[in-house]
C-alpha cells in the first residue's frame, strides 16, 4: 500500500515553502512586524483595546475564505492537470510531485496560521497567568504579526489564484 505523502500539512508547507508567499510580501510583513516592534520599545503603542477573545471571529472568517479561495483554485484546474502535477518532476525536485504541493502549500500555511491563531483566540482567555507587562506586551505584538501574516497569506492566495486563472485562460 502506497503511503499518502500529502496528509501531513508541515511537510506539505516543507517542501511547498518557496510557494507559500512572494518576496515582496515577506518583507511587507518583516515591514509590519518592525513597525509594532519599534512601537513597542519606544513605548508608542498602547495595548489598553487589545482584546483577544475578539479576534476569534476574523480568524475563523479567515478559515472560511481560505477553504472557499482553495475550492476555487481547485476547479481552476481539471483533475488530468492536477494528475500532471502529481507526476512532474522538475530539475530541482527531490521527487515527483512536487509543483503540486507547490499549488497547495501556501493554501495549507494559510489555513495553519489561522486554526493557530483561533485556537490562541478559544483558549488564552480562559488562562489566568501573570506575566510581566513587557512580556504581554511581545506576546500581543507577535499575535497581531500573525495574524498581520494570515491576512497578506490571504491576499497572496487570492493573487495566486487570478493568476492561475488568467494563465488558464490563456491556455485555453
């Protein structure tokens, strides 16, 4: 029997990561993560609103979108194309099968990055812990980087997608 390489999303992401965000998006988001973190040593962003029993909601939103962007990236191609993905090996690959991780890699990221930060949302307000402000402070600035980091991952899947279909198109 054939093991099914594709049931484990980190090796999906592993192996699909030069697909998962352009390079001008990373460093949007290295941008964003600098702005709060620069904020946040000079003391110029106040976290008194901050509430993250709030952001449950857009996180389960932002799951939504990402299996509603993958459905349609799905019915972009025809199962025979998704098959020929399945079976290409390029130059660089270590095996076959490669450009489709590459396809679906950065759609699993996505989806990680927001069941992560849901889970973080579902549970951190029922934990009664108490740590320093300075501590609060660096765990509230990286949970609104990544959230920061679904939201361009969601962008990213959506320009992916156009693109795949405008060159569908063009094939056609």
């Amino acid at each position: 029997m054939k093991k099914n390489f594709y049931n484990n999303p980190l090796k999906i992401i592993w192996y699909g990561k030069k697909a998962l965000l352009p390079n001008y998006l990373w460093i949007i988001w290295i941008i964003i993560v600098s702005f709060f973190s620069i904020g946040l040593y000079y003391k110029n962003i106040d976290f008194s609103s901050f509430d993250i029993h709030k952001y449950l909601s857009p996180t389960i939103t932002g799951l939504s979108f990402t299996l509603a962007l993958f459905v349609a990236q799905r019915n972009i191609f025809d199962m025979e194309e998704l098959k020929q993905f399945a079976k290409y090996k390029g130059k660089n690959d270590p095996f076959k099968g490669v450009a489709l991780l590459e396809l679906f890699a950065p759609f699993i990221f996505t989806a990680g990055v927001f069941l992560v930060l849901g889970i973080a949302s579902l549970i951190t307000p029922y934990i009664s812990i108490s740590v320093d402000s300075c501590i609060s402070a660096f765990l509230k600035v990286l949970y609104i980087s990544v959230f920061s980091l679904g939201i361009i991952s969601l962008f990213n899947l959506l320009n992916m997608m156009f693109n795949d279909l405008y060159h569908k198109a063009h094939r056609s």
